[in-house]
C-alpha cells in the first residue's frame, strides 16, 4: 500500500486525487485514507493538523490534494470582538471573518451566544478556523480527549496548552 509520511502546506498541483475531510479528521498521524487515487496510509511523525489546500505525499511522488468538508457549523453575528471573546475563553475553534465568527454547532455555545444578543444562522460549511498561537493551524480546547495522553490534565488557571504540539 501507498504510504504518506509528509505534508505539503498550501500545495502546488499536479494531484492525483483528492480526499474530503471534517476539521476533527483533519487532525491525524497514522491513518488509512479512501480517496479517488486508491486507498492510502498516512503515517506521520506526529499528530499533525492539516488545512484545506494541504497535500499529502504520497511514498510514489504523486500527491493528494485536502479538502475541508462541510460540517455543521453556527453563523454568527453581532457585537463581533464581544462574542469573539466569550467563544475564545471557552477554548472553542472560531474562524473569524469580517462580517460574522464560525463555530462548529455547539448548543450550549448557542444558547450562551444568543444571551449575549448574538444573530445566529446554522449552515453546512467547510470550517477552517484560526490557527492558535503555538503552532500551525489549530488550537485545542477543553474537549480535545482524543489528543490526550495518560497523566493529561488540564491547568483552568493558564493558557499553556502549547505541550499538544511537537
């Protein structure tokens, strides 16, 4: 089987082919994908967060092209930076655009947003939100257990979650 060891970050074509994936799936280090080149096996270094537009490189030099698939996700408008702060102390994945904030649907969020005047919409859409501060492309919250390691625990107290990157 095809394997992939590397990413391409913002990858040039040509590509063999392309895979869709959800922003949970988009965070991988060994996987075996279906795509329309054939299946193949991601086996990464580490656990990597991949973007829309990233490829993987494939062991036979033909690379794969990622695709962020539409997932459910809260439209959301008004007092923008206001809710943007209640979103961001919750350690929640927002992508921030300039006439509306996107977070994958969260009923509790919702509720909480809607309190705070917020004009929410649910859509469809491919969710790419703001990379954190650490490192490349995501950040992680509180209810990020499939990255946790035994002896995890969390520190409500800081915002040092930087030991989920390599």
């Amino acid at each position: 089987m095809t394997h992939a060891h590397k990413i391409i970050r913002q990858a040039e074509g040509p590509f063999a082919g392309q895979v869709e994936l959800d922003y949970e799936g988009r965070l991988l280090r060994r996987r075996r994908l279906v795509c329309d080149a054939g299946d193949f096996m991601v086996d990464l270094a580490e656990v990597t967060s991949l973007d829309d537009r990233d490829a993987f490189d494939l062991s036979d030099g033909r690379r794969i092209l990622v695709r962020a698939a539409p997932e459910p996700v809260l439209l959301i408008r008004g007092d923008l930076p206001r809710l943007a702060w209640h979103i961001g102390n919750r350690h929640t994945p927002c992508q921030i655009q300039p006439d509306r904030l996107v977070i994958r649907q969260d009923h509790v969020l919702e509720a909480m947003l809607r309190q705070l005047g917020a004009k929410i919409e649910k859509a469809c859409l491919a969710f790419s939100p703001e990379g954190g501060a650490y490192g490349h492309g995501r950040t992680f919250g509180h209810d990020h257990g499939h990255a946790a390691g035994p002896g995890h625990h969390h520190h409500n107290d800081q915002h040092d979650h930087d030991h989920h990157h390599a």
